[in-house]
C-alpha cells in the first residue's frame, strides 16, 4: 500500500519515490510509488496535478482491491525512480477551498441553525448543501461574517488520529463512515470534523470567504462560495463588469439596476410605441395599394411583388386591405424564404388555397396551406421575376 504522506503534510510538492507497479487506469498508463505526496480524488475533493519526470499526471485515483495510489499518466513512464512535482496552485486553491468548507459549514451551523448535507467542489465550483429549504439572506450573510472573522484570527489548524477514547470526548460536527481510525481535522477549537483531505495550516491563509450563490433544491439550499485567490478573481472579473456598466450608463456603481429598470420601461414604452406607428403605416400603405388596385368584375385586385420586406408586416398588410369588402389580395416576397400570400374580402367567393397550390410550383415550392379566404407558402429562395410569374399566374386563374 502506498505510504501517504500529504495526511501529515500539505505543503511539500517536491519529492523522490520508487515506482512499485507499472498498470494502467481506464485505457491510460498509471503508476504505484512506493510513497507519495499526491491527492487522490477523494471526500469531494478533486485530485492534483503535476509532473513525474517527464510524464504529466492528470489524474490521481485510489484503487479499490487494495488502497494503492495511481498515479494517471498523460503518457507511459519507464523510469524506476522519479522526481515529483505537484502543481502549487492547483493544489493550494482545493486547500484554501476545503478548509474554507469547514468554517462556513460549522458558521452555518451556528449562525442559520442550518446542517451541511453534502458537498461538491470542482475546479471552478464549490457548493454546500444544507438541510434547510428557506434561508433568509441575513442568515447566510452572518455565517459569512463567521466564517470570515474565524480567518482573520488566524487560527491553527490541527490534524491528528484520536484513540477510540479521545474520539468520544470530541464535539465532532459530522462523522464519516469509516472503519478503523479516524482522522479528524481541527479548525482552531471553532469547528472539529472528520476529513481525509489537504488544509492550511493556519486559517489566515485561506482568505476572504464569500458566498456567491444561493439556490432553493426542494428540501435543501445549496450555497456556492469562493475563496482566496478564485474569491479574489471572481471580485475582478465582476469589478470589471460592473467597471464597464458603469461607464455605459454614465450612473453610479450603486444606480445600476435602478438605471437598468429605467432602460426596460423605455424599451417596453419604445416597443408599444413602434407597434402603432408599424400599424398606422400599414394602414396608409392599404390604402394606397387600394387606390392602385384593378378591377375584375365586381372585385378590387391587388396584386404586389416586396423584396427584402418582413413576411409579416406584408401579411399584416393583406389582412388589412382584405378587410375591405370586394377585395382580393396577391402579395409575394422575394428573398432566401420566399412567400406568397393570397386573401380575399369575406363577401368575395372564391377559394384562394387551390390558387395557392397553382402558383407554388412557379417558385419550386410545394409548402403552403391556409384557409379559403387566407393562404399563404413558400419558404424557398425565389428572385423578384419569379415572384411576378406567380403572381401574374394567379391573376389568369381569377
Ligand atoms: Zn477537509
């Protein structure tokens, strides 16, 4: 089994091991040192990465038959002894994040009366679940300031394997199901839990906690936090955002969403305003497509081919002038999605579908239906010429 030796130090990233068994882990090469200061991925904690020699490891596993550490390798390694290097900041961001873990999931426990259920964290995300459905901001926003006042006093942080006596006397926060002895992690006296993964040694190095994000899950509320330097790049990257608002609305930092409400009700306003003026316009064009409509018996023609004009400001326009008595309405639109779109007055008795069907086979399409006083089809890229003949095919129909 190999010898584990980040249990009793996080901080050496350096160091030389024999290697005891070449193997492979899901397809890739890995390897078993007879020692190593390597995490595995392990309590929700993901495993580092770093260099053996020459081989990169991206992946650190246990084995389950017997315990051993394998060291997943980008490519195969024939080297009996190896220099090893972790890499420091990966490693020393899941440190601040876990310890970091730890105080906010005991403040939570003290300052919203709220129990951690599980964790998740990932290279990007880390998130508590706790066994409370409603939690009011003012709650989680003091067990931050718990949190946080416990790493500004610094505290040390302790790690050792209590006898089975010593453990009973412990005011553990949660106790893993594990056989045999138990590794319990201290957090300066303000929080006592059991855990196998890598702290800081003092509280100060993890940094600002912050909680980014709450979200109600049925009947739990998982909380996203950062800390320390993924805490400190989250603040810069929002700095910068709200850098770039602030500048565009010319307001205060502190105006933004008043400033972004304004901006909605404009828009809002600007829209209805559009929509009239858009119908107050397509009245006056109906009206003066009547003026140049031809008679057909007792009926009024209209007959249009548009280009580069929407398919529904024109349905809005044939409506519109099919609503007058008498009429009957031939539009086409030229463009990558062709139309055509046939109405007629409800006092005019004809079928305008079957002319539909007639006149789609001119623009070489064969999608269109509607109604006998509406209809309308294409969807095909047709030119201005072909629209026409369409058209004017339907006009001999009449
Ligand atoms: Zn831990």
């Amino acid at each position: 089994m190999t010898e584990r030796l980040y249990y009793e130090d996080a901080y050496t990233l350096r160091f030389n091991a024999d290697v005891v068994e070449r193997t492979e882990y899901k397809k890739k090469p890995a390897v078993i040192l007879d020692r190593t200061y390597f995490y595995p991925e392990s309590g929700g904690q993901p495993p580092d990465n770093g260099q053996l020699n020459a081989a990169r490891v991206i992946d650190v596993q246990t084995r389950e038959t017997d315990r051993a550490v394998l060291h997943i390798l980008e490519h195969p390694l024939d080297d009996a002894r190896v220099e090893a290097q972790i890499d420091a900041y990966r490693r020393f961001d899941h440190m601040q994040h876990h310890s970091g873990q730890h105080i906010l999931s005991q403040a939570l426990s003290r300052a919203a009366k709220a129990e951690t259920v599980s964790v998740h964290m990932s290279t990007d995300s880390m998130t508590i679940d706790v066994n409370r459905a409603a939690i009011a901001p003012e709650e989680w926003l003091a067990a931050e300031e718990l949190a946080n006042q416990i790493v500004q006093q610094n505290l040390s942080v302790h790690c050792w394997y209590p006898s089975v006596d010593e453990l009973a006397t412990l005011p553990i926060r949660k106790m893993p199901e594990v056989v045999g002895k138990v590794r319990i992690v201290d957090m300066g006296g303000f929080d006592v839990t059991a855990c196998g993964g890598t702290h800081v040694a003092h509280t100060g190095e993890i940094g600002l906690i912050k909680v980014v994000k709450y979200e109600r899950r049925g009947d739990t509320t998982r909380l996203e936090f950062r800390c320390g330097t993924r805490a400190m790049s989250d603040y810069r990257s929002k700095n910068d955002i709200i850098n770039r608002l602030v500048s565009d609305l010319t307001v205060g930092y502190w105006e933004v969403p008043e400033a972004v409400k304004r901006l909605q009700a404009d828009n809002k306003a600007l829209r209805s305003e559009l929509k009239l003026v858009k119908d107050q316009l397509a009245d006056a064009e109906a009206q003066s497509l009547l003026a140049m409509a031809y008679t057909q018996g007792q009926w009024r023609v209209v007959s249009r081919a548009f280009e580069g004009r929407d398919t529904n400001e024109v349905r809005l326009l044939a409506q519109k002038i099919a609503a007058r008595p008498d009429t009957i309405v031939l539009f086409g639109v030229a463009g990558e999605k062709s139309q055509i779109i046939f109405g007629r007055a409800q006092n005019v008795e004809i079928d305008v579908v079957p002319l539909l069907k007639q006149a789609l086979p001119l623009i070489k399409s064969e999608r269109g239906g509607g109604k006998p006083d509406f209809a309308q089809g294409g969807g095909v890229p047709a030119s201005l010429d072909e629209i026409n003949s369409a058209l004017e095919a339907a006009q001999r129909q009449l």
